[in-house]
C-alpha cells in the first residue's frame, strides 16, 4: 500500500526559506520518478513544480528555477524540496506523488503561507 506523507510547511515572511519532506511507503518510491506540486488557494488544478527522477536529473517550473532545490534519499525513501526567496504567489498546499502522478496516491499535503 502505497502512502506518501509530506512535512515542513509553515507561515514564512517573503523572502523566507522552508525545506519540506516527503516519506514514501510502498512500492511508488522504487525506480519512479517523483515529483513536488501545487494547489494554490481557490484554484482547483494542482501545477507540477519539480521533478526529479528516480537517478537524481531534476526538472523545475519557471517560476522556480533558481530559486527551490529538489533532491531525493533512495535509501530512505524520501524526496524534497528547498524552497528559498520565497514570495506570496508561492502560497499553496504542497504535495508529492510520483511523476507523472497517480490519482490514487495524493497525500494530505503540507500547507505553505508566505505572507508578512
């Protein structure tokens, strides 16, 4: 049974930092790619922010590049994502999943809230 639980979300200022993990139970963490995404508050598509496959290539969305890291432990099964210069757009439930992602493995998320 696969289960992916994400941790490390907050209240940051602009301008913050905020490293976030994602544990990964089961077989979905094995050999796949995964991938950190995005719902923002009253939208209702999650958007793709990075990926990273399962040898370490990573991929970000424009909006991201220079500015969040993704990086993943095989051994333990974990994936994350540092996020620094942090804006208000940035705000958003933050979820794993593989990539590209399975409907039936969306965890609760880790809510992010960049604000002053």
């Amino acid at each position: 049974q696969v289960q992916l639980v994400e941790s490390g979300g907050g209240l940051v200022q602009p301008g913050g930092s905020l490293r976030l993990s994602c544990a990964a139970s089961g077989n979905l963490f094995r050999f796949n790619a995964m991938g950190w995404y995005r719902q923002a508050p009253a939208k209702q598509q999650r958007e793709l922010v990075a990926s990273i496959a399962f040898g370490g290539t990573p991929t970000y969305t424009g909006s991201v590049k220079g500015r969040f890291t993704i990086s993943r432990d095989n051994a333990k099964n974990t994936v994350y994502l540092q996020m620094n210069s942090l804006k208000p757009e940035g705000t958003a439930v933050y979820y794993c999943n593989s990539y590209p992602p399975g409907s039936a493995f969306w965890g609760q998320g880790t809510p992010v809230t960049v604000s002053s």
